[in-house]
C-alpha cells in the first residue's frame, strides 16, 4: 500500500478528541504537514510534533487576520529562530486575498511581513508554505524570485493560466485539497500543471462539500484526491501515488 503525505493540515484547529482519531487512523498516510497560524499555534504544532512522529511543523504567521504590531513580529521571529531546528518549513505565510476583498484592506504591510518571510526561509535554507491565489500570486513570484528562493509551496492554489505556468516554471509546487472530486476548477488546474510538482493536502480541519460533506475532514480524504489526479493525468492510481508521494518527500527534505 502507497502512503501519501498530507501537504498542508492545520492540525492545532483540531480538537483533542479529533486529533486523537486522526492520529489513530492514519496508517496510510506517512506525514502530516501541520502549518501554523500565529506564535500560539507553532507552539501547539511544536507541542504536536513531540507528540506525534507524523507530524511535522511548519511555522508561520497566517494573512487573513490583522497585521502584527513591531513587537509582536520580533518575538514571533525570535521563537522561530529559535525553534527553527524542530521544524520544516515556514508557513503558512502570504497575502490577504480574502479578507482584502471584504474589508478592503491595503496590501503594502502584508507585502513587507512577507518579504521577511521569505528572506527567513533563505536564511534557514527552508520551504516556504503560500497562501497566495488569483491576483495576489504573481506579486508573490515577484518576492521569491527576487530572494531566488527554489522551494516555495503554493497551497490550494488557484489562479490564472500565466501564473500557473510561471510558478510551473520555477520548480515550485503546488497542492490541490479534497475538492478536486468535484470541482472543475480544480481538476483543470492539475490537467495543466505537471505531475511532478503537484502535492495533495486537506487543508484540515476546513470542511468539504461532495461526497465529504458533513464529514469530519481526514488526512484520509486525500486518497481520493490521488484517484482523481491518476484519472486526469492518465496514469494508474498506484503511479499517481508514488508520484505525489515522491514530490512531497523532495520539496521538504523527507
């Protein structure tokens, strides 16, 4: 039996109870990428990964909330920093393209917060893990190439053809989450991206529609995924693992 690798999981949002069926069932699955939300999560994801030998922690500061004061940046770098050792990449970091498109907030702090980001995961020679879709993921292929970053993950990412084919471009890589089975969108962005820089995440604990609905999501789900990628790239579903298997194990060092 392949294992897979979840890509990308916020597996602090989980419960105690829900971690706990989810670590106790995840037989096929070989690790977990647990991304952090602010300083509070990495120190939870930190506290995981002791935990839990599957589970590896990324450490980051998610935009879709306010912006951190000065002090409050320095302290978080200065716990990463510190902590750098225990984990595997920096993430979950980017832009605010969501909240900017309901409050209409300015992008230029986010734009600078990020920049720090990236010049971290240079210095500490480490993945980077992106929220970054549509208009704002060009502005973000503006900051890593100009910090030659080689490894940056594009989570979940969605976007037009010519950012598509830069990031493609790049070597970087991107991860598609349960929705492939039943979004278009999606599935058309993993027939024109190559199989060899495609991941497969869940995005855990964030729910999904289709056959999952209703559902608790699990690392499991992206088993799934796998099935639908093989259908689209026309490959069995045995390759189809192995590839996203081997992807996932190359950009974070595995």
């Amino acid at each position: 039996m392949n294992k897979l690798i979840d890509s990308h999981i916020h597996l602090d949002l989980y419960n105690a109870q829900e971690i706990g069926l989810i670590m106790k069932g995840v037989e096929a699955i070989e690790a977990l990428i647990s991304v952090s939300f602010d300083l509070n999560s990495c120190k939870r994801n930190l506290e995981l990964a002791g935990t839990y030998k599957k589970v590896k922690p990324a450490f980051g500061y998610h935009p879709e909330q306010p912006l951190l004061d000065e002090a409050e940046v320095q302290k978080l770098f200065r716990w990463i920093h510190h902590n750098h050792e225990k984990m595997i990449a920096v993430g979950e970091v980017g832009l605010p393209y969501y909240s900017r498109k309901k409050y209409n907030i300015p992008l230029e702090g986010y734009i600078e917060l990020l920049e720090n980001f990236v010049k971290l995961a240079k210095e500490l020679d480490m993945p980077i893990v992106l929220h970054a879709v549509y208009e704002d993921a060009p502005v973000v292929c503006d900051l890593l190439e100009k910090h030659s970053i080689s490894r940056a993950h594009f989570h979940w990412f969605k976007g037009d053809l010519v950012t598509t084919e830069r990031i493609a471009q790049n070597g970087y890589f991107i991860s598609v989450t349960p929705d492939i089975v039943y979004e278009k969108e999606i599935q058309t962005l993993a027939e024109r991206f190559p199989i060899e820089q495609l991941m497969v995440e869940t995005d855990g604990p964030w729910p999904f529609e289709g056959p999952f609905k209703g559902q608790m999501t699990h690392p499991y789900m992206i088993k799934e995924s796998a099935k639908v990628i093989a259908q689209i790239k026309g490959v069995s579903i045995d390759q189809a693992e192995k590839q996203l298997n081997i992807n996932t194990r190359l950009l974070y060092a595995l």
